[in-house]
C-alpha cells in the first residue's frame, strides 16, 4: 500500500480560467471563485484580478470578464472537470452556438505539470498560449519563467500577444 499518512490522497495544482459575458459577469466570477474552494478534496490557494476583454470569436456578443484561479486538489483531471461542468450548470449555463456568449466558462487550464491529451481534455488547454485574455491573469499567480508543457516560457507567451483589449477591472 502507498504511504498516505493525511489520508486525503495526493494534492496538486490546477489552474483554471474562468470567462463569463452574461447575467452580471463580475458577480458570476465571483461566486465561482467560491464554488471552486468549497469543491471535495479542493481549495482555492490562489486568484487572479477580474479583466474586462473584447470577445475573441464572434463579435455580436458582450465583453468578458475573465480570472484565473489556483487549486490544490485532490481530484483528478477528470473527476475535476466534472467538478467545474457541475459548477457551470450551476449558473445555468446554456450552449447554443460554437464560441457563444456564456454565464460562466471553467477551463482547467493547466493541470500539475501534465499533458493529457483525450477525447475528453486536453491540458494545457488548446488555445491557451494565444489567448490574452487567459495568459495575462496567469502570469500573476505563476513567474514569468515558468514552463507551460509543449508551449515555452510564460513571460516569452505574454509578449508574444498581439496588443489586445484587455485591462484590469479591480
Ligand atoms: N473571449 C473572451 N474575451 N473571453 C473568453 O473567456 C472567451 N471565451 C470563449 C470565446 C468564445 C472563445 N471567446 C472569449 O470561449
């Protein structure tokens, strides 16, 4: 039998980004904040500010509000990502279209340093190094030479972005 003397299981670290542009974003961020600490098995050990950005994709639909957060978990990717889909029927959210407004979006973002790679997840997530709107709140909670798996350095990503419309909004 493997050691476990707390009996919790392994914690590790997950980041997650969380978009909403619909039913008062801000407050839709804000309570999922809470929701994510009050997971099984899972605190909230970290949380980036709120950033209002322009929608990437279609551009008849409300700005965004986005944030990321850092998990200690004991859940895995998979039990997590059930976790987060949970948290986001919570706030009724509805998919009508490909890259369409939502309530609130939970992407696991990054997962203890693994690339997974299933029908089901891909960590780190797929347009992660792209994305302004992920990689700005990222880069504060994690240094600017930490690695994202398969992409380069966190700091070379952010200066890589194309100026975008993107600022703090707290
Ligand atoms: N655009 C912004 N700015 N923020 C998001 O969270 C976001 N999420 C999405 C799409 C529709 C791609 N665009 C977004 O899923």
């Amino acid at each position: 039998m493997e050691s476990d003397p707390g009996g919790c299981g392994a914690r590790r670290i997950a980041h997650i980004g969380l978009g909403s542009n619909l039913e008062s974003p801000v407050e839709q961020v804000r309570r999922a904040f809470d929701e994510l600490d009050a997971l099984p098995q899972t605190r909230l050990r970290a949380r980036s500010r709120l950033y209002h950005s322009r929608p990437m994709g279609p551009q008849d639909q409300p700005d965004y509000i986005n944030a990321v957060a850092a998990l200690e978990t004991g859940l895995d990717p998979l039990p997590l990502l059930q976790a987060l889909q949970g948290i986001e029927q919570g706030h009724h959210r509805v998919r009508r279209r490909r890259w369409g407004a939502r309530t609130l979006d939970l992407d696991i973002l990054l997962y203890a340093g693994l690339v997974i790679d299933t029908p089901e997840l891909q960590v780190p997530h797929p347009g992660l190094h792209q994305r302004g709107f992920v990689l700005h709140p990222l880069r504060e909670l994690l240094p600017g030479d930490f690695v994202i798996p398969g992409r380069g350095r966190l700091d070379a990503l952010v200066a890589a972005l194309p100026p975008q419309d993107l600022e703090p909004c707290r």
